[in-house]
C-alpha cells in the first residue's frame, strides 16, 4: 500500500497531458460559425454600407430646378399692371446641371466606400474566429490542468488516510498528515482558481454566443491543416507578403485606396465648366403702341461656370486628393510591414515553443519523475523525510502543468498565425 500510493503520486501518465494538437475540434466550428451568423456587428456594418449606397444615389442627382416669381417692369406711380407695356408677371424654371462626370463619379466613388466598409464583414468575421479561438484554447488547457489537478489531490487523499491509520498505530508522525492534509489544501486553492478561471472564459464566450457559452465544453485543441500546408509551402527564407496581402483588412484599405482614386478624378472634374439652364414665361396685360394687347414674352438663359482662377480652387483640391491618395497607399504599406513582423515574432516564437516541448517531453519530465522516485527510495529507508518527497512530487506536477502550459501557447501562437495569413 505504501509503495502503491507513494508511486501513484508522481506516475501521472504523459498521455493524460495535453497533447498538441490531438485532434479537430468540429465544435468549435460549429460555434465560431453559429456566432458569426448571429453577430450583432455584421447588421451594424451592413447598414453602414447600405447608408452610404443610399447617400452615393442621393449626391448624384441633378440639383432640384428653382421655381422663379416675379413682377418686372412696374411704374412705381401708379402700380398698375396694365399701363405700362413693359409690365410683366413672369414666372421661370432654373436648372443647374452637374460639372462634366462629376456626379456620376461621385456615386462611383460611394459605391466605391460602401464596398470599402462592406469587407469590414471579412474582418470582423476573423476578429471573431480569433478571439474565440483563443478563448477555447485557453479553455481546453484550463480543462485538462483541471483533470491533473484532481487525480494529484485524490492520490494525496489517499495519502493522507494511509499517514492517518499509520499514526493511530504510531508508525508515522503527526507532521506527516499534516504535510498530507497541506498539499491537499494547495491543490484544492488549485483547483478553485481554475474553476475562477474556466467561469470567465464562459462568461467571455457568451458575447458571441449568449447562453449557450455555459453549454461549451472544449476538449481539444483545434487542428491547424491550413495553417501548416500553408507553412509546408515556404522556404528557407519565406516571403508572406502575398498571403497578407489577401488579408480581410487589407482588402478595406484596398477598397479605399480605389475611393481615393476616383477622388482625384471627382477634383479633376472641377476643371470643367458647369452650366445651367433657365426658362422665363412672362405675362403683359397692357395695351401695345399700335393699340393691340401686349405680346406675352419668352426667355430661355444658358449659364455657364467658368473656372478661370484655378491656382487656389482647383489645384490645390487635385493636389489635397493625390496626398490623400498617397497616405492611403502608405497605410497600406505600413499595414503590411506591421503584420509581417508579428508573423516573423509570432514564427520565432513558435520554433522556440518547439523546442521547449521537446526538452520537457525528452528530459524535464523525466527527471523530475527520477527525483521523485529516488526520494520516495530514501523515505522508505528512513533517509529522507517526507516534506522532501512532497516538494518532489509537487515539484513533478508543475512540470507537468508547465508543459501543458507551453502546448497551450504554442496553440496560441498558431492562432495568431491563421489569423494573421488568414489560414484558420
């Protein structure tokens, strides 16, 4: 009984650890997809688009004709309408139409911003993948640490009822089972720590998924296929400038980059002339000179905008959009060159993950396993005491846990990467 308890403690087998990845989880898909369905966000941003669709229609209309009222022509000694030939009621239409392809590019141009904010659906819908990824990841780790945590605990319990029936027979002192009963009362703060934990992911989760964040219980870690066909592909020195260029944010500022061009083309247009048209109806009800009533009159007006004066006006409205313009394409560049270098970091960090795992799975581990069974030797001898065999075996369960740790942040590192190139 007390070799079996004694090596139960620290005999926790690695395939009770957190493999990575151990296998595809279908039930994260199956919530990420649920939740993007139902994101609040993805009608926010579609009324957006749509709003602007509808302003771009609105700014490309004619402006509306002006209806003009008038009396022209009456003698201010007597104001009658009827003496004076001149005297007239008129009443007019005015009509100003659009300078060259100005409104015509303008709803372009809106069509142009709407689209713009239309991809911010593909973002979102990352943003969402990701987070809730990375909740899951942490969930699955908090899970699993969680089933470590109590197999140590039922095996100190055990312990400890063999250190109290060994005290009642005076084989072991009262400090053994208080050392026992110690290491039970640090797991267990262990353990409601982790349950802490487990409860804000759920509460996190349930921004996408509202209640039903209670039912999600994760168990693996996802399967990152694309992800490494993807790496599979790269070289020795590998270039991701094309895979981010595909990115969903990269594609707005894309979108916008084209609205700017169309707003250089919009202030190119201010070059041209703008005319307008007007239409006069004018009612005489005096008498002619040659005794006859007064014709009625008609009068039809072209006008026409002349933009002669251009060096404060038109130029410098090209040359506002072609900066304009230009800072764009440089948000993109510097969009570009921040993402590529959190996937260089996020990269290194990987390998060196890696690497870490490989010297627990091939060494840590191990020897912590030795330490705890070369001290377990001593204290059956009456060479060492128990407290040491206890760090020992508490010493060999945060090994465990720091190894599992590590597999949980190399999931996160590949989450960071699929969001990153877009690979989930």
């Amino acid at each position: 009984m007390h070799k079996r308890v004694f090596a139960g403690v620290i005999s926790i087998s690695l395939l009770q650890a957190i493999a990575f990845p151990a296998m595809a989880s279908s039930d994260l898909s199956h919530w990420i997809t649920w939740a993007v369905e139902h994101d609040v966000a993805k009608q926010q941003i579609q009324s957006q688009a749509d709003a602007m669709t509808d302003a771009g229609v609105a700014s490309s209309q004619w402006m509306d004709p002006k209806l003009k009222l008038g009396v022209g022509g009456l003698p201010i000694d007597s104001f009658a309408l009827d003496k004076d030939p001149m005297t007239n009621l008129s009443v007019g239409l005015m009509q100003q139409f659009g300078r060259g392809d100005t409104l015509t590019l303008k709803q372009q141009q809106t069509r142009e911003q709407a689209d713009s904010i239309r991809k911010k659906l593909g973002v979102r819908a990352l943003d969402v993948r990701f987070a809730m990824t990375n909740l899951w990841i942490e969930a699955v780790y908090q899970r699993n640490a969680r089933q470590l945590l109590q197999q140590n605990k039922a095996l100190f319990k055990e312990l400890e009822q063999y250190l109290s029936m060994n005290y009642g027979v005076g084989v072991n002192q009262a400090q053994d089972v208080i050392q026992a009963q110690l290491q039970i009362a640090r797991v267990d703060d262990k353990l409601d720590a982790n349950a802490q934990v487990q409860q804000r992911i759920k509460a996190q989760l349930s921004e996408w998924l509202g209640e039903q964040a209670q039912s999600v219980v994760p168990k693996h870690y996802p399967k990152w296929s694309a992800l490494q066909a993807y790496l599979d592909t790269q070289t020795s020195s590998p270039n991701y400038y094309s895979a981010l260029a595909q990115h969903p944010s990269v594609a707005v500022v894309d979108a916008l980059i084209k609205s700017n061009e169309t707003s250089i083309d919009i202030a190119n247009e201010a070059y041209q002339p703008q005319f307008g048209v007007e239409v006069m109806y004018g009612n005489r009800q005096a008498t002619g000179m040659n005794g006859q009533p007064a014709s009625d009159l008609l009068s039809v007006y072209l006008t026409m905008d002349i933009p002669l004066f251009t060096e404060n006006r038109q130029d410098k409205q090209v040359s506002s959009a072609q900066h304009q313009l230009g800072a764009t394409k440089a948000q993109r560049d510097l969009l570009l060159q921040q993402m590529n270098a959190q996937v260089e970091a996020v990269r290194h960090d990987r390998m060196n993950l890696q690497q870490r795992l490989d010297r627990y799975q091939n060494g840590l581990l191990r020897y912590a396993k030795e330490k705890t069974q070369a001290i377990e030797r001593g204290y059956q001898n009456n060479t060492s005491q128990l407290d040491e065999y206890i760090r020992a075996a508490s010493d060999a369960l945060s090994v465990e846990l720091e190894q599992a740790r590590l597999q949980a942040d190399l999931a996160l590192a590949n989450a960071k990467l699929s969001y990153l190139l877009n690979k989930f």
